[in-house]
C-alpha cells in the first residue's frame, strides 16, 4: 500500500512516565496504521492510555519509544516549530469538550485556523460555509458559542477540525458531554463528515454501539493495542 493510502502509522509505541522511583508505562509497544477513508473506533476503559495515544498520534506528545510516521514520513527527529507545522496540515482534532474561542462567531471559529494556515480571509470564509452547512449550521453561523447548543458547539468544532482539509481526524470522545439524542445527531454528521472527505479517523469512544458502527475497532488495555 502506497504512502499516501496510509497517512498515519504507529510503530512500537511506548510512553512511560516518571513518578519519584516508580515507573508507569502507560503504552507498551502500540503499533496501529490507519488507512485513507478509514474510520477506527479507539476503545478502552478510563484510563487505559486512550488520550494519550491520541496526543501522540497527532504530534502533542512525544512518545517514550518507537516511530510516527505521517504520509510517509518519520517524525520523531522533527523539532517543536516542524511538528506544529505538520500538525496543522495533515491533523483535525476533535476533543470531549468543544474549546470554542467564546468571543467569536461559529463562522470565525471555523475560518481561524485556515487563516493561520496561509489562506485569505475570503477563501476561508468560503470553506467555512460550506463546512457549517455540512453540519446543519449555517444559520447559525453568526452566532457565538454561548448562543449555540452543546451539540451545535461540538459541530461547529467537527467543522473547525477539518477547515484545513487534514489527512487524519483524532477525535478523544467526541459525544462524550452530551445527551443520547444530540450525540447521534452530531456523530452521524462527524461519520458522514469522514466519509465525504476521504480522511482517516481514529475516534475514542466508550460506546459500544458508537464504535460499532465505524469500520473498525482496537481495544487499549494494559498498554498494550489488540484488534
């Protein structure tokens, strides 16, 4: 399978952390390859290492060994400045709880990170109409956060993570801060979202149901990754 089929690889990867003379491995050789159009439900129980996995999949953390490898290429000698660079071109990410920048509108939110991106503000107003419209929002794009819903919030940032067109969506549950009934709506849209786009998703959730829905799932215990 070519790189490009495969914009996001683990290999081996292990994070350790330090706690006075005990040592915890929280990851314990994880290796994972997503495919492009790929939609890969992460599932373990709190604590398990799920965030964690997340954070260094997508260049927040560096793990304690093995290698990232992102369109083909490893990133683990890459400094601070080449990483944020890579993250904002090839990685969404989608959080538990919206983080919204509360003194601009959906539509702002939506156009920031294309504009910190390199495009104009009236091409990313463009894309961040039509992405707001994917999600059922675009009358509500004036509005600011505190004037939307949990559920619309959490669209707004499904829309907000893809504005750059990345190559891979980590998403650390998603619809875990909402009701049964918003949480279909809004991970119906993030599924078809995904899917229109052609990128690879790997989304942690704690719902069966959720994951069993996405194409595939990996279960985190231990440490250790198993299909």
């Amino acid at each position: 399978m070519s790189d490009q089929n495969r914009p996001l690889t683990l290999n081996g990867i292990s994070r350790t952390f330090e706690q006075g003379d005990r040592r915890l491995e929280v990851l314990r050789g994880v290796s994972l390859e997503l495919r492009a159009g790929e939609i890969v439900a992460l599932v373990g129980q709190s604590g398990s290492g799920k965030s964690t996995l997340l954070h260094i999949a997508g260049l927040l953390e560096r793990p304690t060994g093995g290698e990232i490898t992102i369109d083909g290429r490893a990133v683990n000698a890459l400094g601070d400045s080449q990483r944020t660079a890579l993250r904002r071109k090839f990685l969404g990410f989608v959080y538990q709880y919206h983080h919204l920048l509360p003194e601009f509108s959906a539509l702002e939110n939506v156009m920031l990170p294309q504009m910190l991106n390199g495009l104009s503000r009236s091409q990313a107003r463009v894309r961040a109409v039509d992405l707001l419209a994917m999600v059922q929002l675009k009358e509500r794009a004036d509005h600011r956060p505190g004037r939307l819903s949990g559920g619309e919030q959490q669209r707004v940032a499904i829309a907000r993570a893809v504005a750059n067109a990345p190559r891979v969506l980590l998403a650390d549950e998603p619809t875990g801060n909402l009701d049964t009934e918003t949480a279909e709506i809004v991970f119906r849209q993030l599924l078809t979202l995904v899917r229109e786009t052609g990128m690879a998703a790997l989304i942690a959730t704690h719902n069966p149901e959720l994951a069993a829905r996405m194409d595939r799932t990996v279960h985190l215990k231990d440490g250790v990754l198993s299909s």
